[in-house]
C-alpha cells in the first residue's frame, strides 16, 4: 500500500491564538483556582441547602426563557457560570441531597463519594479491557470483593471464592437486568436453538420494578411471554412461591421454556421482600436464571441483622444492588455479582482487532467491557473504593442503622396519631403511610391522600412521593438523604400534621 | 387496611456514636477540607503527569498483591488514601490524560469537563422524569440544541426546529446503537406484524464499530440477518453504495425486511468517511432507519470546514457522537439525536404509577427515562453546559484545529522519511502508518509493525495503538489528549525513530 496524498479540501488555512487562561483545555494551575472555586461552591451549598425548596416549584419550560438559543463564541469565567448555576439552575433542581428529601428511592451522596467522582473524572482513564488501564479493572475486582463479603454473600460469587464467580459495577439496575437476561437468553438457546426464542418465558411479580418489563422489551423477548404474578394482600404483596410454581407448570405444559425470574429485597413500592430461598427451591428444578434486585435494600446488607433477607441467594444466578441509592456513592454505581461470569462473556464479549492485545489473549484476565453493554466505562471503582475506606464498615452500618431507626420513629409517629395508619410494614428506612379511611369520613380516601402529597410537596419544605398497591394509594417516606437527622423527621411530621390539619378542617 | 405491627426481629439494639468527621456522610466543612486536597492532588497529578509510563507497565494481578483482601472495619484518613492512590492505583494506570497519549480514539478531559463532572456529583439529582428535576431535563434540552446548531444539523433534529425532533445525552455509542435499534425495531414490527422479527435485516460495513454487531445481538436480531458489507482499498475502506444496494436488492428479493443500517463519520481503524448522502438516497426508498455514527469525529463538525462530512444526515434518521472522546467532555457523554423521538419512546417508554405527575400526564414534556435504557441518570447535561460556556465555540474550534495541525505535522514527519509510509488518507487528527516495505528487504512487514509497537509501548515514554486493515497492519497515531502541544509530537516522533532504527539495525 502507498503513501496516500493529505486530500487538500480538508485543510484550514486561519489563525487562531491561545493564549488566555480559557485558552488552554487543562492547565494545572487553571485547573487548581477553578477547582478550589467549585469545592467551595459545593460546600455552600451544602451549608445553605435547606434553604431551597425540596421539590423545585418551577412551571415546565422555565429555563428555555432564562437561557440564550445558542452556544457563547467567546469563553466566559467561571465565576459567572456559578452565578448562573445558582440564580437559574438551582430553582429549578429538586434538592436530593437535602436533609427533607424523602421521595422516590434516596439517591445518597457523601463526601467520598463525591471525592470518587472528582478522582475518576480527573484520571478520566477507560478501563474497557485490563490492558487499557489495568488498575481500573483490578481495583474493580477487589472492591466487588470486598463489598460482597460485607453483605455475606456466598463465595460462589465472588472471585477470591474459588469457583469462578466474580463482580462488576455497572451504571444502574437495568443495565444489570438486561446483561442477566441477554446472558440466560444466549445460555439457553445454545442449547435448546435458537429457532425457539419465541418460547423462552420469563417471570417477576406485579410489584418487580418496571425497569424489568423494559429490560426484557430490549432483549427482544416477546412481551407475551413475560409472566407478571399478581401479588396479594395476604403475602404482604411478596411474590408467592406457589403462584410461581403453578404459573411454571402450566408453561411447560403448553411448550414454553422457563428462562429467567426476578425475584425483589424490598420492592420499590412498599420494600417488600420476596421469600428467595422458597422461589429458588422451585426454579432451580427448572433450570431457571434467578436475578436477585436489591437496588434499593442491598445496601442494609452489610449490617448482619438485614442479611437473613438474603437465605437463599445461593441458589440464584445474579445479585444487583445500587450503592448510589443507600451505600453513599453517588449516581451512578450498580454492583452486580454473578456465578457464571462466562455466561456473561459468552454473551456480551467482542475481540475486535483493534483492542487486541497479550493479556486478553491469555484468556486470563478480567476485560470488563464483556460484562456490561457499553464498551468504554468510567473509573466507578474508585469511588466505591474511596466510600467503603472513608467511613469503614463501623460507621456504614452505623449510618444504615441510624437511617432505619429514624424510620422507626417516623413510624411512632405515625402510629400514636389515630387520624393516620400505616399501610405497608416497614422493612427498611421506608414508611408508607396514610390517612385514614376512620378519619375521613364520607371523603374519598384516595383523592384525600393524592391532594395532601400534592398540598405538601408544593410548599416546598418536604418531598414524598406515592405508591398505589392493591388499591390503596399510600403515601412513601424514605430516609437516607446523607444530612437527615432526628430532627428533620420531627419537623416533617409536623408538616404533615400541619396540611392534614387544614384539609381535614382542624384548628 | 389496618395499621401493621413493626417487625420486632429486624430490631437493632446496639449502641453508636456518631462523632468524628469520618462519622458524618456530608458534612460542609468537612468536604471543604477534603475537596480542596483533591483538588490539590489532581492539579499535582497533571503537573506531573510526563513522569509516568503512559501505558502501564504492570504485570497483571499486581494489584491483588498491595491491597488488602477485605474492606477496614475504621475509617481510613483522606490524605493516607491519596497516598495509596499514588503508591498503588498510578502505576497500573494508563495515563490517557497523558501528552504523550495517542491510543486508541483519545478520550478527552478539560478544566470544564473535570468542574462539570464535580458540580453534577455535588448536587447528585437524578432526572429521570422532568418533575424529579426539571432543570436536568431542560437544561440537556437546551444544550442539545446550541451543540446541534454547533455542527450545523439540520432543523429537524433539534427541540426549537419545529418539527418534533430533540436530542439526549446518553453514556456510550453502544447505549446511542441500542436504543435507535429498538426504536425501530419497534416501529417496524407495529407495521409489519411482530411475527415478522425474524426477517429484519441490519447493515453495516466491515469497518463499522463492533458495538453495532453487540447491539444488535443484545437487542435480539438474529445475527444471520446482519449484513457486513465488505469494504476495499478502492473505496479507501468506506461502504460502498453500489454494494449496499445490491445487498438490499437481494434481501427483498429473499423476502427480507431491510430495518437498519449504521454509517460512520471517521471510523474506528482508519477514521475512513462513508458516503453519507450516495447511502441516504438508496436507504430512504426503502425505508431503512439510518444510524450515522461518529463517535470521534463528530467533535471536529464543529469547524465549518469539516461539516460537509454530515451531508446526508437530512435523510439520515439518528446521529450520535461522543463529546467526551473529541469534545472535551469526560467519560461519559454521548450526544444523541433523534428526527423522531416518539420513535424511542414508543419502545422505551413505561408508566409506571410510582413515577406519576401531573407534567408528565400532560404528554407535553420531556421524560428522558424514556429516551434511554436506563431509569435513572446523572445531570450530565452540566458538564457540557459548562465545557461550551467556559471555552466558546471560537476556542473549541481553535482546539480542534490544533490538533489537526499536529496531525498535519505529524504525517509530514513521517512522509518525509522514506521508511515510513502513510496507509491510509487523513480525514482528522489521527495518522495511520508504517514501517514500509520497501525499507523491510525480506522481513515480514506486519510482524515487524507489530514488534515496533510493542517495543514502543513497552517503554513507556508513548502510547499508540493498532489497527489490521486490508491485511495491513498499521500504527494509528490518534492527536486530542488534552495537554498535548507540538514538542510531544516531535518526541513522540523521535521515540519512534529510534525503536526503528534499532530494530533496523541503523546507528
């Protein structure tokens, strides 16, 4: 092959110059003054964060009105930006980190955890394969270690445990349950063909989060063949081992393939557990893959007295909990442990030409784009690393536990007022709660509800959301935000009773 | 429903004190001492950056050797951290940071990128739905189009073009491949009837990236029905129409159905340029959802002198790239844009009670959760908001010709020694070569590249990778790293000359 010509089309002939501080793309010293400029922005924030209303009060479409249409031409300082960030970014951002945030799952920041996400973005290294940053891949490994001796998990799935299992961080739940499922989907139609796809079936109980039903509607699995179990009253709304053993066999009779279950510790509407070790009894005579999501309670784990939740996990396939939800590491950190790391490989791995290198092909190291969808990866271990150091296992569990037992008083609360009840028990740092059909009269119990979480979250000074199981609409305290204390609790209750108060026409 | 009993055996009755600065998760002040260490640490880290390997030179599994096997149960000290991130974690990095960093594509950080990836980890909001954040959907909205109009995409992607379409930041290309799939998967299977899945056909040339084949496999496409349309010297390796076509032809005629084809802007082995507009025209007669691809090269669209590479792109259906590889954005930010978003939120949209609000009842508003695999999301938006503002386009592109202009000098180093031989044309600011033939007598020319390189990386003082084009083994010289300047390029190039002088034997 020859010299090729440069093609002169291509070629830009203008001047430029760099040579202002916003002229070069990563000075050292640039990067120090804006940095400590930024450290203290945060930190302020921080300090004043209370000030802000919890849910941003803003009318959608707010920002298009305080923004320019286009891109500056010329650079602008910094000092300005964080001008902007406060004066039009922060009316309109729902505050997750503020002591009253109590909504949705918590998404929990901490020092370290931040600190992780400034280091990796510093480094801003990608770990795709060990060879292109081997630090990342094996720090990965270690930690995944770690953490899952922390939650006791069988040694099946980790990787000092000697049977080949092993972990990986990806960016969220769903990333996790669509690798699981495309690794069981490939695993099985090798070995069944693949003409029968059409067959494979897979289950999860009508309160498995939605992201679930998604992941499958991805792979390529037919939504027809997704089993959703209806859940009851009468188990607490867990999934019901007979129900899933009835829905099986009744499968298998009518020519379908069991593929794949998701089985739920602390589902997302009431943190209810599903009874795992009755659920893998059953599936493991079928050959099943059982995904475990804990993404929200995984993180009670590493306190002893939550991990009896977990008795049966060593007859499942996968495990995922989200660290960024209840573990302090910041979005986004997904920890995903598996048995069979090679059914993910199987499924998941490329060997391009242009990544190939001696370490991959000794077929001995751990090249973690194969475990994930994505090929490029961010540094996440540091962070997970920098969190689990930080505090050390002592004070983890200690923020866990304070988290539960604030939600138990939170729950006393609730109880020692008639007017209210608890609709849901409380697993975890979750109460789900209500008034009462007994204090409302004729009013309808639902509407009463819906209209005094909207009446609270419009203030501004607390921020729940809801949940509507089994008929009932509920609404959902969940404490983790890293700066709650005691006395945010007390002062959330009393805005409850306050709204209550005035709904309900009491003086 | 009755108020429930607390389940009194998840009790805690322990003791704990919360009372150190280890022991509070975000404690203002004390994340202002620690950020401003980090800070320091991370400036430190650039200053000194040259000092280490650039690929590193550690065996694998060394770092299973320095750390311990389980997380410490006390808190550890910052500043003992940082040092073990110095002793133990930077010599298994590879330093991609580094000036003298030209693997692979560059995956690009900045004083912005780094600041925006901080501010979006301080705030930690998750804006999965407008409501949960109105300003992380608004302002990636709002960003998407001022980068839009950047590289002069046509009205019809962008939110303020009339026409419904609008752009999303997601993490990777593989996620950007993914989603457009499914969407039309989706769309197509609505027309066709869903039993039609099997006979939906994708395209693509043998020189498109490797995570369109892993998307397609995950999205469950049978891999029998993707077409790898073989690329030659006469087209420099970019797809050609003609052979397009004849595939297409031919696939109708066997009663398939054509659904996707992915074309690339710069591809990953010798940055080629497929025909975007002679492709659009056979796509869109029949139909075909057309992905255009360009991860690397999509940064260099903004200078006007490179935008000629997008025409076609009005007939093309979705457009990612990467700002965090050529745009100075950090891991992660891809920018996707889609003509037709309802097209994605018809396959990846779910409602689910738990998430409902009044914005979103109103159909009117952007739920990004529903424009990507994954529920949750970081506020990356940020980031860029931050990389456009604190350089302006004026200084971005003035980056971006840099680059090219040390590429431009690079080749002509290389052209003028006639050893060397430049193997592919230069589309940006990545150079493909060799050691030729002609200087080889009766050596193998591939084996010999391929030792050159190895020898080269082995030392450490550069880092380039490879590609196998055409049975031509090639060294890709890739230009963007964040501190790169002119004397790295004449270092790197005379690192280059003396490996090959010794493995040639020349004094």
């Amino acid at each position: 092959m020859g010299t090729m010509k440069i093609n002169p089309e291509h070629e830009f002939d203008g001047q430029f110059s760099i040579n202002t501080s916003s002229s070069r793309l990563l000075d050292p010293e640039e990067f120090r003054r804006q940095g400590h400029m930024m450290v203290d922005f945060l930190a302020d924030y921080f300090q004043n964060i209370e000030k802000y209303p919890v849910r941003s009060q803003v009318e959608p479409g707010y920002l298009k009105k305080l923004l320019p249409d286009s891109a500056p031409y010329k650079p602008e300082p910094i000092a300005k930006i964080l001008e902007d960030v406060e004066r039009d970014i922060f009316p309109g951002l729902t505050h997750w980190q503020s002591p009253n945030f109590f909504a949705y799952f918590p998404c929990t920041s901490s020092t370290a955890g931040i600190l992780g996400e400034m280091l990796s973005a510093g480094l801003n290294v990608v770990g795709f394969s060990l060879i292109a940053s081997p630090a990342a891949t094996e720090l990965e490994s270690i930690v995944m270690d770690w953490l899952g001796k922390m939650i006791s998990l069988p040694k099946t799935y980790l990787f000092s445990g000697g049977h080949g299992g092993g972990g990986v961080i990806q960016g969220t739940t769903c990333e996790a349950m669509l690798c699981t499922i495309v690794a069981a989907r490939e695993q099985m139609l090798e070995k069944v063909g693949r003409e029968k796809v059409d067959k494979l079936v897979v289950y999860a109980s009508d309160q498995t989060h939605f992201s679930f039903e998604k992941a499958v509607k991805i792979s390529g699995i037919k939504l027809e063949n997704f089993r959703v179990i209806p859940t009851t009253k009468d188990t607490e709304f867990a999934l019901d081992p007979k129900s899933l053993s009835r829905t099986i066999e009744q499968d298998i009779k009518s020519g379908f393939i069991p593929l794949f279950m998701c089985a739920t510790i602390g589902t997302t509407s009431t943190t209810v557990v599903d009874p795992l070790k009755l659920l893998c009894e059953i599936t493991k005579d079928y050959g099943i893959w059982v995904h475990v999501d804990a993404a929200y309670a995984g993180g009670a784990c590493i306190c002893p007295e939550f991990q009896h939740f977990l008795d049966g996990i060593e007859n499942a396939n996968s495990f995922s909990f989200n660290a960024h939800k209840w573990l302090f590491s910041n979005l986004d950190c997904c920890c995903l442990w598996v048995k069979d790391p090679s059914a993910l490989t199987n499924a998941l791995s490329t060997r391009p030409e242009c990544l190939r290198n001696k370490a991959t092909d000794t077929k001995q190291v751990v090249d973690y784009k194969d475990w994930q969808l994505s090929l490029s990866r961010r540094f996440r271990a540091l962070k997970l690393w920098l969190v689990l150091r930080s505090y050390g296992i002592d004070n983890l569990r200690n923020f866990i536990r304070s988290h539960v037992k604030m939600a138990k008083h939170f729950e006393q609360l609730v109880s020692m007022d008639e007017r209210f009840e608890i609709v849901a028990p409380r697993n975890f740092s979750m109460v789900c709660f209500r008034v009462s059909p007994l204090a409302l009269g004729n009013k309808q119990v639902n509407k009463f509800n819906m209209e005094l979480l909207e009446s609270i979250n419009s203030c501004g000074n607390i921020h729940m959301t809801h949940a509507l199981v089994g008929g009932v609409y509920m609404i959902r305290f969940a404490i983790a935000a890293p700066l709650t204390e005691y006395k945010h609790i007390d002062m959330a209750w009393e805005v409850i009773c306050n709204h209550a108060n005035a709904m309900l026409d009491v003086n």
